[in-house]
C-alpha cells in the first residue's frame, strides 16, 4: 500500500502528475467535482492535494484534514485558498509561479490586438452571416503607450512582447526598481503618471486589498479619452461598475476582461456592450501550461511528503 495519498482535482493535467505517478510511495487519486460538504467527507484520507481555481480551499475543510500536509496550486494565484487557515493547521501551500507566465502574456497580447482591431466582433458579424467590412476601423499598436501595471512575470512578458510590435511601454510596480526597468526598456512611472498618458493599460498584479478596485472611478477619470483596457489577472482589480460607467461614455473606447470579480460569470451588464470582449479565465489555457504547471506543483508535493527543501511555498 502507498504510503501517501493525493488528491488531484479541477482537471489538472495527468501527463504533469508523472512525478506523482512515478514514485512508489504516492498513490494518485483523480477526483471530480465536489461540493465543499462533500470534499469535507473525504479529505481526511489525504496527505495532499492539488488544485487550480475551481475548487475552494476553505478553513472547514483544513479543519477535516488531519492529515493534510501540503496542498498544491497549479497555477500563480492563491486566492482560493485559506492561507491563514492553511497556516494555523501546519498545511504548506506550494504555487507554480512560472509555468504559465508566457500563456497568460500571450493571451494579454490576443486579447489586445483583438481589442485593436475588433476581432470577435467582427467573427460574430460573418457568422451571423453580415459582411461588414464599414463597422469595424481599428487602430494600429505600432507608436501607442501601453500602460502595464505590475511589472513581474507576466507584465514584463508582455512589455517584451509589445516592444516586439512597436509600442511604447511605461509601467507602475512599487517594489521594482527604475534600474530593473530601464534594463527593459520600461519606463517606470507613477500611477498617477501612468493613467493619463497610455493609450493601452494592462494590469498583471495579484488581487490584494492595495489592488482590490485599483482601476477604480477615480483612476478611469484620469485616463486618456479612447484608452483600452486589459485585465488578464485577477477580477476585481478593475472595478467593473467604473468601467461600465466609463465604456459608456465613451471614455474607455475598448475593453478586455478574461477575469471578473465573481466567476464563472456570464450575466455581466459589460457583456452588453459592443467595445466589450471577454474570455472565460483563460489565460494559463494551454497545452504547454497546463503540463508545464502541473510537473510543477507534483515536484513540489513530492518533496513536501518525503521532508525535502521545497519551492514556492
Ligand atoms: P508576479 O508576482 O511575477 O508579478 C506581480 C507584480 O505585481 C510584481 O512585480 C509586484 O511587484 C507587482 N505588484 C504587487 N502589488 C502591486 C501594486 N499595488 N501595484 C503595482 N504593482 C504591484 O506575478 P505574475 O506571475 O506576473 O502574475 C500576475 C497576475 O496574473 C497574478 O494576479 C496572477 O494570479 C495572474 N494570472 C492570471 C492568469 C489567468 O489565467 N488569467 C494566469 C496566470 C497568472
Ligand atoms: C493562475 O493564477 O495561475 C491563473 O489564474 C490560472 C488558473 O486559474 O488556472
């Protein structure tokens, strides 16, 4: 008999859990969705587990986990799951930070030229049998400001990838230095700095409470007229009623959410209106990522188990 339990949910990639799979000691079980009642129940068998957003990592069922020594986030973001909870009951939380930085930069990307140049509007307008080639006058990157909030992984990723398309790239981090930017080619700047002059503005920042609504009423009234905006992070760093507010009067010519406060989400007023696209959280949705994420977090649960040293906890 295996010597550790773990649970894998929300679909993570099988072929990442090869870690897992390969070491004698691990028994691997594939479990589907679950309430957190349910999850309750069946916690208690486990010495870890993996997740990635779908399932909540809630203090009740870390109080039913006696067991529980690590549980692994395939993915950046820990938000779904109870940090504090996690610590007061000695459960390691384990991150795979970098495996899915290029897919959530390159669909920053998508999303922005899509933005630019009205694609799923005008793919909806041909399928809807429409050829309407008078509604759809984009505007080129080549010469704009693109504005990144939060200058990590993700945010240099995509100044790297906009300077590749000609664009100007200013950007706000308080915890990164001027030298580090500069080294990128990125003009650091104030927010208040940032607001009024970028022409594009992404955000790839975690959602904390100093983020919470940071694109906020205020901050959409000190932007440019016709700036578009991209939120590929966290929902709730733009405020959505703001930017309700600002797209319909005309301020915000564009905007491109793949996050939202609450998800899943589909009856957003946003998705009312023309200038408004958005996808389903699918920034790391890709093949390569998925594995990517997934080898990492079964690496490090691996030697969360067997009591070695242990990366991004
Ligand atoms: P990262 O930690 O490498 O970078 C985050 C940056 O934000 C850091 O440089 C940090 O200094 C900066 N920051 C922190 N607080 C800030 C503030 N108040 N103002 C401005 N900057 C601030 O993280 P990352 O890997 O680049 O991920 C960025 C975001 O993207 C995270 O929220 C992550 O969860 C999200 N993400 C989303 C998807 C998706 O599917 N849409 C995929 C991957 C990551
Ligand atoms: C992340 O934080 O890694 C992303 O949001 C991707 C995901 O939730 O799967």
């Amino acid at each position: 008999m295996a010597k550790y339990k773990v649970l894998a949910m929300d679909n993570v990639s099988q072929k990442g859990l090869e870690p897992l799979y390969q070491d004698p000691d691990i028994e691997v079980v594939i479990g589907s969705k679950m309430t957190e009642d349910e999850l309750v129940a069946v916690i208690g068998e486990y010495d870890a587990m993996i997740v990635r957003s779908a399932t909540k990592v809630t203090p009740r069922i870390l109080e039913n986990a006696p067991k529980l020594k690590v549980v692994g986030r395939a993915g950046v973001g820990v938000d779904n799951i109870d940090l504090n909870a996690a610590t007061q009951h000695g459960v390691l939380v384990v991150n795979a930070p970098d495996g899915n930085t290029i897919a959530a930069a390159e669909h920053t990307v998508a999303m922005m030229l899509a933005l630019a140049r009205n694609i799923p509007q005008a793919v909806a307008k041909m399928k809807n049998g429409v050829w309407d080639k008078k509604a759809f006058l984009g505007v080129e990157l080549r010469g704009k400001t693109l504005g990144v909030i939060g200058l990590g992984r993700i945010g240099s990723a995509v100044a790297r990838r906009a300077q590749a398309m000609e664009m100007d790239i200013v950007a706000y981090d308080p915890y990164i230095s001027a030298e580090k930017a500069e080294s990128m080619g990125v003009k650091l700047v104030t927010l208040e700095e940032l607001l009024p002059v970028a022409d594009f503005i992404t955000v790839h920042m975690p959602k904390t409470k100093e983020t919470y609504h940071m694109l906020d009423d205020k901050a959409f009234a000190a932007m440019k007229d016709g700036v578009r905006v991209i939120n590929c992070a966290r929902g709730g760093i733009v405020d959505e009623e703001a930017l309700y507010k600002y797209m319909q009067s005309g301020k915000v010519a564009g905007a491109a959410l793949d996050v939202f406060e609450k998800e899943p989400n589909t009856d957003s007023p946003l998705l009312e209106l023309n200038n408004f696209i958005a996808t389903p959280h699918l920034g790391a949705s890709t093949a390569e990522a998925q594995i990517n994420v997934a080898v990492d977090v079964a690496e490090e649960i691996v030697d969360a188990l067997k009591d070695k040293v242990v990366r991004n906890t």
